[in-house]
C-alpha cells in the first residue's frame, strides 16, 4: 500500500480488533482508496451493506483512507457480444460511503458480541432452535443436540408445512409424526396428501393410487425420458446471453418403446456442447430429432425443462423452430407433479425429488459428487466452468466430458427404472 506504483490490490488481507477482512479490490485515488465489494447478485441488500461496513471500519481503524466506497452487482440488462469483447457494462456500482458511516459504531458492537464466540473452547450460546434458524447452515448440528436427532420420522419431513409443524409441537413433546394428531391436518388443503405419507409411516407401507398404474399402462408408446443441464454464467461467455441466464448445454433422453423393453445408460441419447458456434440451434435440432414426433415425454420437475426449451426457442437462430419445440413442450408430463398425486414409499422420506424416490429401487444407478464425479445440477454448472476454463488440460476436458455424460444419463435411466417399478407394483 505504501508503494505509489501499486494502483489497484485485490483481495487485500487486513486486521483490526482479531478481526480479519479480504477486501476485493481498493483502487488508489488521488484523495484516498476506492474500496469495491463486487456481488454476483442482480442488486443491493443489507448484507451486502453490513459485510462492506466491516471492511470499512478495520481499513478506517488503521487509518487507511476510503474516499469512496461501492458495492459492485450486475447489471441483468447486460448482453455480451463476442465481437467487441468489452464487459464495460457488465457491472453497476452503488455508492454506499454515506449508509455504511453510520454504521461503524454497530460494527464495533458486532465485533464485541460475536469475538467470544470464536475463543477456543468457548461456549457455545444457549439459544433454541426457531424461526431464526431459516436457511441457516448450522441447522443439523443444532438439531443433533435436541430430541429431534433421534427421532425415525419427523414432523419436518412433510412437504412445505413439516418444518412450521415440527416447531409447533416441539413444545408439546412430540416429535415424530406418526405421534401427530390427525386433527392437525384438517385446515390443510393438502389433507389427504399429509395424511396418507402419515399412514404409510404408521403401517410401514407403500401407497399408490389405485387406477395409478392403469393410468400409466395407458401413456401412448413411444414414451420418451428428458432432463436438461443449465449453465447460469455471472460473466458471460457465450455469446448474445446475459449474466444469470440458464443457459442449457446438455440433454439426455431415453427412449422407450414397449413395455418389456430394456433401457441401459448407454442407450442415452445426449448432446454437451460448452461454448461452440451455433451451439443453440446444434442443441434444439439434435433434441427434435431425438425426441420424435409423438409419444409422451417424461420430465422430472418438468418446468425446468420447458423454461429451457422456451428460452433456447426465442434466441435469434432459432426462431424458425418455435413450432417444432412448441409441440415438444405440449407433450412433457411432469413426473414430479405425477409422482406427487399418485405414489408414496417410506423410503422417500416426504420428499419427491429424483434422489430420493429412487430409494426405492434396489439396482439405481445413485448419484455421488466425490471423485470428481457430478452429483447434482449444481456440479454440472461447475464442471461446465471446469471445461471452459483455458487451463484446463484436454485430458481433465475428456473426463469432465465422461462425468457429465453418464450423470444426465443415470436421470432419464432411473426415471424409467421407476416406471418398471411402478409396473411391478400392478403385477
Ligand atoms: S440452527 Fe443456526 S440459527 Fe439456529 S440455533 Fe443453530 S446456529 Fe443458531
């Protein structure tokens, strides 16, 4: 800093009161430093303006000073054009000094309140677990050191009102929700849905609907299974996208053509591209082609899919498809929404996400994000990061590419291995 060549520092380290902060970047200006907070959100809010004043009382306390102080976010109206290459606009800045002065002296207070916390073998505060634990990362650990961490079934695996419920009855001592009063459910649109996930918890059983799997006998043939990768860039590098769009850069679709039919992974039909010319319209021609013109498609947390397609469809270069996708779109069934109304298995543990319906499937193909393998949509995106990253080697490329290609393809197989399932069930 003392250096006047020095002009720019990123993620600068400093220390003040045991509290250290990693500043990402100061500018040098004539009457002092810029200090910038970049964020890869659409717009400020208050934890953004909380973490910068931190920042700013440690630089101010060693009497570094700011003269301007900006939270950095993007700017979602930013289109990047690979011609020019200029990323100018990508970014708003938001000057935040005069709101983050006056919080100095709370930061002051924060740094007292919380540095005990952080001592070696300090005590850990006496608070129960509420409505302050929302979202928060700590929570199993919290729970592990209540009744709930021993309990078979709790109350919080009901869909959307389980964790509210659990709350509720923690006062009264009850914790499992095979103990829930069925009374409890009765202002519940979702009445029958709640109960039935209770009875099969009660009984130990597996509930389908009756005329289920005659329903599902009834699906025309061929049927086909769909599940899409995106890509949601902060600094876009493909071209003609904005910052945070999803951007689908992979599919595979199993097809299935009569019921006794034997589907593998390696009968997956797939497209992964990462960033090449045209790769839009590359994408939707392929998907055309392998999806056929009739029969239904089985998508699992369907709307996924459809945003994708709809998005791709409305890109320059493909406009012209817009009838051929449109056709695709009116043909996906979501099996989530199928699955929801129609089957229950304990093993699903009230949830009925791909992963853990397939609980119930003794030879799934399962998902794991060790070894550098992909484990879910999110290790998807980052592997396309991995790919397109210029220091990646064309070996580590090949094996990004393995990865990639067999998780898409265990989704639309264990769709499928469901659907034998379910049959299995009617026999
Ligand atoms: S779950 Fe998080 S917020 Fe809740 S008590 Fe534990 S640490 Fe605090």
């Amino acid at each position: 800093m003392n250096d006047p060549k020095v002009d720019i520092i990123y993620e600068g380290a400093f220390l003040f009161a045991e509290t250290l902060v990693r500043t990402d970047v100061l500018i040098r200006k004539s009457n002092g430093w810029k200090l910038v907070e970049a964020k890869c959100s659409s717009s400020v809010n208050e934890n953004h303006r909380n973490d910068i004043a931190i920042q700013y009382y440690v630089l101010k306390n060693l009497n570094i000073k700011v003269s301007e102080a900006v939270i950095a976010h993007l700017n979602t109206d930013f289109v990047f054009n690979d011609q020019n290459n200029d990323y100018k606009n990508l970014k708003i800045e938001k000057n935040v000094l005069e709101t983050i002065e006056p919080k100095t002296p709370l930061v002051a207070e924060w740094i007292k309140d919380l540095l005990p916390i952080t001592m070696e073998n300090s005590k850990e505060p006496d608070v129960g677990i509420g409505d302050h634990c929302k979202d928060c990362q700590y929570l199993d650990r919290c729970k592990s050191k209540t009744h709930l961490a021993n309990v078979d079934t709790p109350i919080s695996i009901l869909p959307l009102v389980g964790k509210r419920l659990e709350k509720k009855w923690l006062d009264k001592k009850i914790y499992d929700l095979r103990d829930l009063p069925k009374s409890e459910f009765e202002n519940y649109q979702d009445k029958e849905k709640y109960l039935i996930i209770q009875n099969c918890h009660q009984n130990n059983e597996e509930w389908i609907r009756p005329d289920f799997i005659e329903k599902l006998k009834n699906y025309a043939w061929p049927r086909y299974f769909f599940d899409i990768e995106s890509v949601m860039q902060a600094v876009p590098i493909i071209p003609d996208t904005k910052p945070n769009d999803p951007f689908p850069f992979q599919y595979s679709v199993h097809k299935w053509k009569f019921e006794d039919q034997e589907i593998t992974l390696e009968d997956s039909k797939q497209f992964l591209e990462f960033n090449s010319e045209n790769m839009d319209r590359k994408y939707l021609e392929k998907l055309i082609i392998d999806l056929g013109n009739d029969g239904p498609i089985f998508a699992h947390n369907a709307s996924t899919e459809i945003k994708a397609l709809s998005y791709l469809v409305k890109r320059k270069n493909c406009i012209d498809l817009t009838n051929k996708i449109e056709n695709i779109k009116t043909r996906i069934i979501d099996t989530a929404k199928l699955f929801r109304e129609n089957f229950y298995n304990v093993a699903m543990m009230g949830s009925y996400s791909l992963k853990d319906i397939i609980k119930i499937l003794p030879n799934a193909s399962s998902y794991s994000s060790e070894y550098d393998q992909v484990g879910d949509g999110g290790d998807a995106m980052i592997k396309w990061f991995e790919y397109t990253n210029p220091n990646t080697t064309n070996k580590e490329k090949q094996k990004i590419r393995e990865n990639l290609t067999n998780y898409c393809a265990k989704d639309t197989l264990n769709l499928f291995l469901i659907f034998k399932y379910l049959y299995s069930r009617g026999r």
